[in-house]
C-alpha cells in the first residue's frame, strides 16, 4: 500500500478525531490526488476510519475521488476490497 503513495495513520478509537476530518478534506482538494485508501484491520473500530474519509472527501468539495476500502485480517492477509463511490 504504502510504495509511491503518501500515507496518513490516524486511530479512529484512540486519537481525537475531530481535527482529522477538516485536515484530510485540505489534503484531499488537491486535484492531483486521483484515490484515497483506507486500509483498516477487521475489527469493529477501524470502520470509524472509512466514516472520517468519506466525510473529508465531502468536505473537500471533490466528486471526482475514488474510495477504496481495503480490510487487513488479524493473520495480515487483505479480506476485502470495497470500491465506496
């Protein structure tokens, strides 16, 4: 995931979300960006960094970002992959 892409880590159960949506939505509005991916393990609190994602990408004011979830197993290997848009 990470060879020749940026990359933002953020815990959605033990960090303080709030700044998180409005500084990821400036990051967002840079034309440039063509995808964000989330990439979350499989247990319940990681969906919380899908929900701050999709709302950055509202609030960045872009239609054109691609979504796309990708689920880590607890054993490493990818589970899913979820096109969100």
């Amino acid at each position: 995931f990470i060879r020749g892409r940026s990359v933002v880590v953020l815990c959605p159960k033990l960090d303080d979300t709030e700044s998180y949506v409005q500084k990821l939505a400036s990051i967002l509005a840079n034309p440039t960006i063509p995808k964000v991916i989330p990439v979350v393990m499989e247990v319940p609190c990681c969906k919380g960094l899908t929900h701050i994602v999709a709302d950055a990408v509202k609030l960045s004011g872009r239609d054109d970002l691609k979504i796309e979830e990708n689920t880590v197993g607890l054993d490493g290997t990818i589970k899913k992959i979820i096109p969100l848009n």
